[in-house]
C-alpha cells in the first residue's frame, strides 16, 4: 500500500513542473506591461527598466522560468507588482473564502446530487426521474453568470433573507474574535450561532450557483453506476437471500456505484476551486477567482501567474487524493495495482 502511494507521489513531480511551465508561458504570452499599467504618466524609460528589473520581468526567457521555477519550489512566488507584497501572503488572504465556497458548493451538489441520481435509477420514468434529468439537463447548460445574476436578482434584493457582500469578520460576526480567515467554519466549530447564520446567509446564493454544473455531473454519474450495479447478478442473489431492499440499496448497490461518484466529485472540487472565476466576480465574492481576474485586467502577472499555478496544484492534488481513495473503497484495485 505505501508503496503504491510513493509511486503515484512520484508521478505527480513531473506532472506539476510541465504544468509551471505552461503556466508560465501562458502569462508571458499575456498583452500588455504591468510596469506600465503601474506608472501610467510617471512611466519614463528609466523608470519601467526599473520596475521590470525589480520584478525579474526582463532578461531571456529561460533564465527567468529557472529563477522562477527554483523560487517557487521554496515557496516563493514573487511580489505583486501593484501592491508591493508577496504574492503568497495575497493567495492566503484570498484563498479561505474560495476553500469554504467550493466545499460548500460541492457539498450541496454531492448530497443532491446521489440522492437525486439513486432515487432516479431506482424507479426510472418516474417523477423523480423526470426531475433528475431535469436537473442533469438544465445544470450543464445555463451559464453560470446569468443564473448568478437571475438569482440575485430575484433572492437578494430589499428585505430578503439572502445576504450579498459583507464577507469579513467586522460584518459576519464583529464580536467574534477569529483566529482565521475560514468564518464559516470557525464560526460553527466556535458555536457562534449569530455569525454563523449571518456567513450561511451570505454564502448560500453563490454556493448554490456554483454547485449547479457538479450537481448535473453527479447526478447523471449516480443514476448510470446505480443502474448499472443494480442489474448485476450478485444483488439478485442477496434478494434472494432474503435481505431487504433498503439495505441490498445501501450495503451493497450503493457502495459500488460510489467508485466513479467519488471519482467525479474529486474532479469537481478541482473545477469549483479553479473554476469559480466567474461566480466570484458576480457576487463580489472576496476569493481566488475575483483576485485573478483583477490580477489579469491589470497586467500583475505575479500575482496572475500564482494563482493559475495553485490552481493548477489543486486539480493535480485532487487527483492524487481520488487515486487513493480508489485504493481504500474498492480492495480490488490494490491487489491489480500490487
């Protein structure tokens, strides 16, 4: 078992030096001056040579991926070149809101999601059914920003219960004293009741926004595997034996058919933590993606090119973490990988 997972650690070093590369000629193929964008009337020749020699945005390409390369291996991500600080201190301000978002988002989808697509394959043209690919149908297909804007335009506004904005301590909870930066789980994990309800409020319109493209994903993914394992002949067999439908369902049909749903999921939380771009600039969600897209229209290519790399780490990691709970659901596949 250890071995299996050194292996698959050691696969994942080269995968993410191809991925900083990419990245990093992504960026330098990106228009525009950041040094420029920076001076704007003050920028004389002397000093954008400066501001890019500051900011190691000149010299051959290269040399600068190296330094860049060897840096980021001890963690250093360089300076914004708007704010003059480090761009992992501006990852980890930013990075907890869009941590609690997705996992809130990819929750909803997840629950949703399995009971939806179990229920539907349990009793197929049903109406269950018919709201299942309902779902399936109408979560891959609205884009993400209209339905962001439809929803706060008919949950958010004068009076509703729904909260927009307002996602720092001084609102959410302004006599708690938080230790980080997470106020929807500290909060809960404080029993903070007040503020608690107060991060739900604010968090539950972009949550269910977001969650609407895992939710088609997993739904249509639960009912195919429950489908699938519910006509194999060893559930025959265990109704035969007499057990009950309710634990033939969950001992044995669910149980398999949660391989590829897992799988998914995983794949999910990646998209969610990189993919969250445009819900966060709908609703001024103060996280990763309304970072990077500020970061892009401004030319900060640090800070662009950090977030795109943690990016990048994240969906391999999740990947990684996929591959080995695939090794602890199913037992089969550590004896074949052994």
């Amino acid at each position: 078992m250890f071995v299996l997972i050194a292996r698959r650690l050691l696969t994942v070093i080269p995968l993410l030096v191809v991925a900083s590369f990419i990245v990093f000629l992504l960026v330098e193929l990106f228009p525009g001056d950041a040094c420029t964008v920076k001076l704007q009337k003050h920028a004389t020749k002397e000093k954008l040579a400066a501001c890019r020699s500051a900011h190691d945005l000149d010299g051959p390409f290269p040399a600068r991926y190296g330094r860049f390369l060897v840096k980021a291996a001890q963690g250093d991500l360089g300076k914004s070149i708007l704010q003059e600080k480090r761009v992992s201190d501006l990852i980890l301000d930013k990075l907890p809101a869009t941590i609690e978002l997705s996992l809130v988002a990819l929750t909803i989808a997840f629950l949703i999601g399995t009971w939806i697509g179990t229920r539907s394959a349990l009793k197929p043209g049903s109406w269950i059914d018919a709201i299942g690919q309902i779902v399936s149908t109408a979560g891959v297909s609205i884009p993400v920003f209209w339905l962001a804007m439809m929803v706060m335009a008919q949950f958010a506004g004068k009076g509703a219960w729904f909260r927009l904005g307002g996602w720092d301590a001084a609102t959410l909870g302004p006599d708690v004293a938080y230790a980080t930066r997470f106020y929807l789980f500290e909060s809960l994990f404080r029993l903070e009741l007040d503020a608690f309800v107060m991060a739900i409020r604010s968090i539950t319109l972009p949550a269910l926004t977001l969650a609407t493209i895992p939710l088609a994903t997993i739904t249509r993914m639960t009912r195919s595997s429950v489908l699938e394992e519910a006509s194999k002949d060893y559930v025959t067999t265990a109704r035969a034996k007499g057990l009950s439908e309710k634990r033939v369902i969950n001992r044995h049909v669910r149980r398999n058919a949660m391989i590829p749903v897992v799988t998914i999921t995983g794949l999910q939380l990646g998209v969610l933590l990189s993919g969250a771009v445009l819900t966060e600039s709908v609703f001024s969600w103060p996280g990763l993606g309304r970072a990077m897209v500020a970061a892009a229209d401004s030319r900060n290519y640090p800070v662009l090119m950090g977030c795109m790399l943690l990016f990048v780490c994240t969906f391999v990691l999740v990947n990684l973490i996929v591959d080995l709970l695939y090794l602890w659901i199913d037992p089969r596949i550590r004896t074949d990988a052994a």
